[in-house]
C-alpha cells in the first residue's frame, strides 16, 4: 500500500512547546489513513502474536487521535489487546477514535505520567522526533530520558515499537538531522524550512541517521531485535533539490522492535 509523506502543517498551530497536531485537518486526515493494512499494524500485530500470550498490554506514547491503536486492538483478536494512549493533545478536538480497548491519558510522556503499571508493549510511532529541548545536548537527554522511562515500563518479555524516519547524510554521521534541527527549531529562517517541505518549521524536530538512532539506542541499553524498512512509503522519493541543502543522501521510514539489550537479538536486527 502507498502513503504519502507526513502532510505540512500551519506552525501557527504550535503552543506551549508541544506540537498541536491535534487541531490540523491535514494530521487528522493522515492519521485516519492509519488501518489494519499499515505496514507498521501488521508488523506489531506478529510480535504480539509471536509472543503467544492470550492478552498483551500497551501503551502508546503520543498517540495522537488513537488511529495506531485502534487499528492494533481490533485487528488482533489473539492475543486480545487493550492499549493506552498517552498524548498531551488527545481532546484538543474530539477527534480521538472510540475503541472498546483503546482508552487516552491527556498527559505528555515524561516525569510527570503516573503508572506504575508494567506493558507487553510500548509504542513511539512517529514521535521520538518531536521530543525536543532547546539544545543538541538536551534534546539527546530528552530522547534518552523516554526511552529510559519506557524500557523502565516493560514487563520482562516486553517489547518498545518503534516508527521512525531514518535520514542518512551525505557526509558525516548524523549532518543532515542536525541541519533540519537548526532549521526547524529557529523562527528567524521558519521560511527557508517550508521552502524545504519541513511541517514543522518554528517548533523544531530531531530526526536521526541510523547509526545516531542505534547511538542512543545503545546509551539506552536496549537493542534492535527486528526491523522492517517501509519500501512504499512516499516520503522516501525527496527530490533532489530538497535533499542538496539537507546535504541528505537518503530517507526512509521503518519499524524497530527494541527489547532490553542482551535479550533475544536476531543476528540479522
Ligand atoms: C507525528 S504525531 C504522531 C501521532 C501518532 N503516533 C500517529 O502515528 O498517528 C506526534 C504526536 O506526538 C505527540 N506528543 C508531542 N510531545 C509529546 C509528549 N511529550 N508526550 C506524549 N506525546 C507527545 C503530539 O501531540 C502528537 O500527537
């Protein structure tokens, strides 16, 4: 199945330091494109399966409108799943999607989310890139600091599920995410980076390279147990003009599954 590249969105939408997506109609529209056919639905679906419990647990961080979930949790009926959305924007607009198993938490995922409860599965679709700060170094300590909460979360066989975007520089190791950081993380050239097609000129977002995901992933100590790169997703046909000023040789999109390293690493993850 194709999907189109995250849809642009107005950065005026942008309050607080959080990202109000919740309030776009183009991120409603791409999240409703969200079903049991998604690559990604599909992939967590096996490792639920795979895992063989009868019930499996989940939380899904910055889970927007629930699309992710709700797919998840009526298409796999073995083992019978219930997910929690935890998203700080989740009834900006009454546009989450009702679903038996599927409950929201208006909350950010950070020091301040209360459980104790312990998950099969922790899900980050498409926001370990929004969890910013307002420098390189603490944007790091941002990312390590949810992904250090949620390996905290996990029962003893349980897996973190990851969609990313990976952007694989021309040079260097990570150059080209710490340019879109630059540029979408400053007003002053908010401009240059609509110009370049980024939806989230002015509020800032930190992708990575492979290696700079797998960096902070082993900072961590969790490990990649699969993967599963999306060969038709849209957005990794960035034209050539978009790439040069990105000095980005290539983008794609995957799932990782991560566990606690030393745990069950397939050899070819
Ligand atoms: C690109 S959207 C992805 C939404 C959803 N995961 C999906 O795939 O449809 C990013 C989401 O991250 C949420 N978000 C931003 N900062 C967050 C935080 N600190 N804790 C939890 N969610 C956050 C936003 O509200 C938004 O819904």
């Amino acid at each position: 199945m194709k999907a189109e590249a995250y849809p642009p969105m107005d950065s005026s939408d942008n309050k607080d330091g959080l990202r109000k997506e919740l309030s776009d109609e183009k991120f409603i529209a791409w999240s409703k494109g969200t079903s049991e056919r998604s690559y990604d639905v599909q992939s967590l679906i096996e490792h639920l399966q795979k895992a063989g419990h009868a019930e499996a647990i989940g939380l899904d961080i910055g889970g927007g409108i629930g699309a992710f979930a709700k797919a998840v949790a009526e298409s796999c009926t073995n083992p019978k799943v219930s997910i929690t959305v935890v998203d700080p924007g989740v009834d900006a607009l009454d546009q989450k999607m009702e679903s038996p198993n599927v409950e929201y938490q208006l909350a950010p995922f950070d020091e301040s989310y209360p459980s104790d409860q312990k998950f099969d599965f922790i899900i980050f679709r498409t926001v370990l890139h929004h969890l910013i700060s307002d420098s390189e170094k603490n944007t790091y300590e941002t990312q390590i600091a949810a992904l250090s909460k949620a390996k905290s979360m996990l029962k003893d066989d349980g897996i973190i599920f990851v969609t990313e975007n990976f952007y694989e520089p021309m040079f260097g190791n990570d150059l080209t995410s710490r340019i879109i950081y630059a540029v979408t993380s400053s007003n002053a050239v908010a401009w240059v980076a609509r110009k370049l097609g980024a939806n989230t000129a002015g509020e800032g977002v930190r992708f990575r390279s492979s290696d700079s995901w797998k960096q902070l992933q082993d900072t961590v100590g969790l490990e990649v147990v699969d993967s599963l790169r999306y060969t038709d997703w849209g957005g990794a046909n960035m034209p050539f003009w978009q790439r040069l000023p990105l000095l980005c040789k290539e983008r794609f999109q995957a799932v990782q599954v991560l566990k606690p390293a030393g745990k069950d690493a397939a050899p070819n993850a």
